[in-house]
C-alpha cells in the first residue's frame, strides 16, 4: 500500500519545462509527460567528497527506479519540482536519500551539466539540466551513519576518485555512465587540480598578485580637530571597522568563516600568510584585479563539526565539512538566493503591489526564500511540502539582516555624536545612527550633504557595484578622515556650475533637468577606509545614490587627496613614462590628474537620473539599465567630465594651459583604469571609452609602442562619445547599452600591447594604504580589551 502511494506522489510531482538553452517556459507538466515527451527540465547532483581519503561516495540505485535501475550513482540526485529553488532540493534530497541535514554553506555549485539521453527502448527521454554540488567533508563519514531512503538507495559506498574515473572510462555497466571526456569531467579535473597544487607554487603567484599593489602609509594632520572631536574620531573608526563584517557578509554568506579561518591559521606557513594577506586585499575569495578569477578553494575554506548532522555513531563525533564557496563569483552576491535567476525576480516583482515593488529594487534590502527558512526551522525538512502562495521570495530591511552589527555601530556613532563639537556633525552621527537601525536613510544622507566639519565622516551603505545581477543593492562602506580647508575652497568653481554644465551637455534638451542643485564638494585627506573597499583604492565618490535625493537636492561629493596624490606619484606618472611618447609626456601633471577626478564626480550629479521612458511611465537609469548601469554610468562620468573641462576652459572659467594636459593625463588613466580589470565597472567602462576614442583617430599608435593624443579629433570624439551615451540614459535604453558596452568594452590589441609593457616593467596596477592613525587605535584597544575578536553574524 504505501508503494501504491508512493507511485501516486511520484505520478503527481510537476517538472519545469525548460527551453533547450535551460530558461524556464512557465509551463509545467507531470513527471512522466516530460520524459516521453523529452522536455528539458532541472536537477541537482549532489557529490560528497572526503578530502582525507580522496573519495567520493556512490549510492546504488533502488532497483525499481524507472531509470538506471541497481546501478551506482551520484551520492544524491534529484528533479527541481516545479516552483521549487536548486539549493534547497539538494538540501532536501541528501536528507530525504541519506539522512544527513546540512546547512547551506556545505553546498559548492561546481557547474551545470547538460545530460541528453534516451534510454528504456526509447520510452524514456531524459534532457535533464543538472546542476552539481560539492559537499567536501573532511573524512568519510561512516556509512552506518547514514539513512538510506529505501525506495531511492539500496545502498552506499566510497570509491576513490581515480578508480571512480577510471570505471566511467571504460563504461563499467555496474555504473549510471558519465562522460569524463566531456563536461562531467570537470568534477574530476577540479577536484584534481585543487588537492594537487604545489604549496611553493601558489606561494609564488599569490606573491605576484600582492606585487601588483605599492604600498604606502596615509597620514593626517590632527591639529585642527578639538580634543572632543578626537574622541569622536575614535568611536567613528571603531564603528567603520564594523563595516568591514557587514561587507564580509554582503559578499557571500560563508565569506565571514573564511576570514576567520584564513587570520588563524595564518602564521602557520608563508602560504598560509599570503592567503591572508592577499584575502584582506580582496575581502573575498576572489582577486579583483584578475576578472574576479578565485585565488582560493574550498579547501582552503573554514572546517564546521556537526555534530547531529545525521544519526549517531559511536565514537564518532560528527559530520566536519568545507563551508563552501563557488569558482565563480555569484552575480546577485549575497543579496539574494544563490539559485535565483532574473526571471523568477521579475516575476514575483510584478506580483506585489506598487510600494512592495519599490521596496523589491531598493537599496537597503536582502531578498530571501521563505523555503530555505521553512527547511532552516524545521526538525526534519523533508516534511517540507511546498509553500503558502506562488512565489518563494520575500523581503528582509538591512535593519533586521544586520542588527547584531548595525546595534553596535548604531552605539558607537550616537556616543560619537554627543562629542562631536560641529552641530552638522553631530546631527550626521545621531541621523545615521538611527538610520541604522530605523533602516530609512533620506534624513541621514541629507545631513551628509550639509556636513560643514574638519572631521568628515561618510559611513553607510551607498554603492551598487557588488549586485552585478541587477545594480540594486548598496554595499556598506566608510571613509573617515580630515577636510583641507584650502583644497576645498578652491574647488568649489566647479560644484557651483553644473546647472550650466546641464544645460549645454551634449544631448537632446528633452532629456535634461532644469533644477540641478550646486554641488557641495569637499577635499579630505582620508584616515581609514572599511567595507566595500577592495583591491582598487577609491579616490573620491559622489553621494548619495538614492534617486529621491538626487533629484531634490543634487548631490556632495568627496575628493580624497592623500589617495590621489599616492596614485599619482607611484602609478600614473610611471605608466606616462612608458606609453606616452616622450614629447607628449610632459603634460602629463598632478594638477590634470586632480581635477579630472573633480569632474568625474560632478558628472555623476548631472545628465539622466529619473527619466520618462517612450511610454510615459517614469523610472530612473539604474532600474532601467540593471546590471549595466555602472559600468555605463562611470564611463559616462569620465567622458563627460572631459567634455566638461573642455567647456569650462571654452568659458574661461579654466587656462586654456590645461587642454593638452588633461587629455594626456586622462590617455594615461586609461591604460590604469583597464587594469583593474572588465568585470570591474570602472575597469569596464574606460575600456569602452579607449577603444572608442582609438577607433576615432583621437588616441594614436606609434611603432614604438607609446601612444599620443591627436589635439585635433580628441575633441570631436570626446562629445560625440558623449552624446551617445547620455542618449543611452536618457532613453532607459538597455539594449543600446548592451551593444556600446559589447562592442567596445574589450580587450583590444592596443590595450593589451599597453598592459604587456606595464607588466613587463613592473609598474604597480594601484596603492595599498596603511592607516597610521587608525592602526593606534586600534591597538590602544587591544590594550585595553584584548585580541579583538571578530563579530559575527548572528545566525
């Protein structure tokens, strides 16, 4: 009877049906209809793997299965019921066939393998899309502590990798056939090459990758700050250095265990130190200055014990696993479920009403599968039987994702703000402390813009560059440091036009704004930086990012100009002096550098930002152009800051002197920017611009391989580059930015000709700051508490 029942379930159980490139139709069909029918449709494989023993485990088949009937399989294997998440099936499945209960961070997506086969005389068609799973425990765990799922495995075994390989070679009939020729056989080459590395050798290239950073120490002078406000100071650094755990997290959910991980064992070998040393750059697994290519494995990942993983064994403490994370870096970072796609976003986004919809696309949430937390909560998750509704998606404020952090940071800067001796201050520290907590940040990023203090404090979440999946999501991030009173001062020429700037962009006047506000622009010397800072140094932002600020109020910016000068000295100066020609090399000057970076911030604050697309409905560019804003937006920063000089010069608001100067100085940037890398947006976007310029005869080529501006067609190309891309923004047009970004964000023979030449001399790709004032306090701490140890997310 219970078989009986059995067979009705699996009769009843509703498959996706896929397109033959793996994208959902929104059309679901019964189990046995889509393999008669040869629909493509979605599993898991789930391996697990013993890093002692260097074996994989194998579960036989039941032997009434309707397909590979008694052979050996996957560990785990199962179909994605339509509506349900990859993640939480395999999950589900390893409970449901073995017994054992593991936490999300056990799970590492290796690949998605497309299995296509007719078996059965033709009566089963199986076009299955699998996606595969590692779970790397550290010994085997013993079979006795497994519970078989009799309808599904008639039993386990460990096999070791190469004999495994070896059998599906040579097509053992005992084993369900893989093709270790083809794509399967990525399991087997990753799992080889991670366990075979020589420690010498990953020594040597993590050492290489630090190289590409100069080191350099920033200091301040604290002079000018009241005994009150170095008090201040304190709190505020102790509250930024919490940014770095809330970014740690924000990264991916298993990137704070691995932190910890890698800082103690860290003196244990000159390997383990620069794993370290080169994870601190990055704060994450993977290098940005190499198109985010991972520098670490899994196995080199934090170990966990659990111990009621599965059912008891005696003597045996429990299961000790990886906390895993993927080769490639995931898009949506850990803004949303690993297994989410844009489809199933947009699908539940159209589903909610308006305010929810708004809600779904802003900045300061996490979205989340109710089944996850349903199998999180439950005893025993396989009782797990589906959801409440259509949609699996949900939505969690920053305030509740982070409270644990945002608690404390929220105490340190109220304490800050009742010492603060400036009133803007002080009105910034309480707004943004309670921001923090209250999860509505308008009110705090309007005390920011009219902060008017030596001490500047920029300490929140602003930037969208780590949600590649869609550009919603802002990364929490500070910069701390002392404002130069001169500097400032005498930057303010260009803040005070940008309504000018506006109206003489080059564009259609239907696309520009008759009320943008002057800037506020402030030059700081920065004294520590934490959260979304890493491998590439910030030298200045434009805040805030909140298009309702935006378009009230305009925007600050911030120029950091210890950062700049460093840059400068040690980066730009030294990539002139090998691809610029020797006559055009002169022009090649801090001053142009400096006041370009001015620009490219103020053109943050103009051109398209809220926009009415061709069917009258309004929007803004960020929800329009998604995952491509960024890297548009700062290309359209940089190329119109150009085009902007050039008009300020043309109104004699700047010397002419600095025209051939900028443009040389602005070739030079480019050949530093691109080194950052085209997964990053500002690597991605002034990629777009040389290879733009280049084409149009503006940048030049010589024998020698140096390169030059041509005075005569820079100019021309400057705005035609220009206009075409604030048409792109003006219009929301996504597809056209698809194609610019496509066409010449690229790699080209030029770039790469210039990169080579830089490699080969050695020339540092940016700085890696110390932060002499930060690093004290910091030290009077541990004095004071002891070894500081890291916070945690309060799981």
């Amino acid at each position: 009877m219970a078989d009986e029942m059995n067979e009705q379930v699996i009769q009843e159980e509703y498959f996706d049906v896929l397109t033959k490139t793996g994208e959902k139709t929104g059309i679901s069909k019964p189990r046995g209809d889509v393999h008669r029918d040869g629909d493509y449709h979605r599993a898991v494989h789930v391996w697990i793997f013993a890093e002692s023993t260097q074996e994989l485990l194998l579960q036989r088949r039941a032997d009434h299965k309707d397909s590979w009937p008694g052979l050996w399989d996957i560990s785990s294997a199962g179909h994605i019921s339509a509506g349900d998440s990859s993640l939480v099936t395999a999950r589900r499945e390893l409970h449901e066939e073995l017994g054992i209960i593991l936490p999300k961070d056990a799970f590492e997506l290796l690949f998605v393998f497309l299995q296509e086969c007719v078996i059965n005389d033709g009566k089963f068609i199986n076009n299955e899309y699998n996606d595969v799973y590692l779970v790397t425990v550290v010994d085997p765990i013993p079979l006795e502590a497994f519970t078989l799922q009799e309808s599904e495995v008639s039993a386990v075994k460990y096999i070791s990798l190469e004999e495994y390989r070896c059998l599906l070679a040579k097509e053992d009939p005992q084993y369900v056939p893989y093709d270790v020729n083809g794509k399967y056989g990525q399991l087997f080459e990753i799992l080889s090459k991670r366990y075979k590395q020589n420690a010498e050798a990953r020594a040597l290239t993590l050492q290489k990758q630090l190289n590409r950073y100069a080191r350099v120490s920033l200091e301040a002078e604290l002079t000018g700050l009241s005994s009150a406000d170095k008090e201040a100071l304190t709190l505020v650094v102790k509250a930024a250095r919490i940014m770095d755990h809330i970014f740690f997290l924000q990264v991916w959910y298993s990137n704070p265990s691995l932190r910890d991980w890698l800082e103690l064992h860290a003196d244990e070998s000159q390997l383990n130190k620069l794993k370290w040393i080169y994870y601190l750059v990055n704060k994450s697994p993977w290098s940005s200055l190499d198109e985010n290519e991972a520098f670490l494995t899994t196995a080199d990942s934090a170990i966990m014990l659990l111990p009621k993983a599965t059912k008891p064994v005696a003597g045996w403490k429990g299961v000790k696993y990886r906390t895993a994370f993927p080769v490639v870096k995931p898009p949506g970072a850990n803004f949303y479920p690993p297994d989410m796609d844009k489809l199933e976003f947009e699908l539940w986004k159209n589903s909610l009403p308006e305010d929810k919809k708004k809600e779904a696309t802003g900045f300061f949430n996490v979205i989340k599968r109710k089944s996850e937390r349903i199998l999180d909560e439950s005893l025993s998750p396989a009782t797990q039987s589906g959801k409440s509704d259509a949609h699996d998606l949900y939505i969690v404020p920053y305030a509740e994702e982070y409270k644990a952090f945002l608690t404390k940071a929220s105490d340190l800067l109220h304490k800050a703000g009742d010492l603060a001796s400036s009133s803007s201050l002080k009105k910034l520290l309480h707004s943004k402390a309670d921001a923090f907590l209250s999860n509505e940040y308008y009110d705090s990023d309007i005390a920011w813009m009219e902060l008017d203090s030596k001490l500047d404090i920029t300490i929140g979440p602003y930037e969208t560059y780590e949600d590649t999946i869609f550009g919603y999501k802002a990364t929490f991030e500070a910069f701390i440091g002392v404002r130069d009173d001169e500097a400032t001062a005498q930057v303010k020429l260009f803040g005070d036009n940008l309504q000018v700037l506006e109206k003489n962009l080059p564009m259609d006047n239907v696309y520009k704004s008759e009320d943008v506000i002057a800037a506020p622009i402030r030059v700081v010397r920065l004294i520590y930086n934490a959260g979304d800072v890493k491998g590439p140094q910030t030298a200045a932002f434009n805040l805030p990012n909140d298009e309702r600020i935006v378009k009230d109020r305009g925007t600050s910016m911030v120029m950091l100009k210890n950062i700049s000068e460093a840059k400068f000295k040690l980066i730009l100066q030294p990539i002139a002096d090998v691809c610029i020609t020797e006559e055009q090399r002169k022009y090649v000057d801090f001053d142009s550098f400096f006041t370009h970076i001015i620009c490219h911030e103020c053109c943050h604050g103009i051109g398209p930002h809220t926009i009415t697309l061709p069917n009258g409905k309004k929007s803004t560019v960020r929800l329009e152009l998604q995952e491509l804003h960024s890297a548009l937006e700062e290309a359209k920063a940089d190329i119109v800051g150009l085009w902007a000089l050039r008009f300020l010069v043309n109104e004699n608001l700047l010397p002419n002197t600095l025209i051939k100067s900028m443009y040389v100085s602005f070739l030079a940037g480019c050949f530093r920017s691109v080194r950052f890398g085209l997964e990053e947006a500002h690597g991605k976007g002034q990629a777009l611009q040389f290879n733009y310029l280049f084409q149009k005869g503006a940048f030049v080529l010589h024998p020698d391989g140096t390169f030059s501006v041509d005075f005569d067609k820079v100019e021309n190309a400057v705005e035609s580059l220009s206009r075409e891309i604030l048409t792109i923004q003006g219009r929301g047009d996504k597809d056209a930015a698809k194609t610019l970004l496509s066409k010449h964000s690229v790699m080209s023979q030029p770039l790469k000709s210039a990169l080579e030449k830089l490699e080969a001399v050695q020339v540092p790709v940016d700085i890696l700051p110390d932060f002499p004032i930060a690093d004290e306090i910091f030290a009077q701490e541990r004095l004071m508490t002891g070894p500081c140890i890291g916070l945690r997310h309060a799981d």
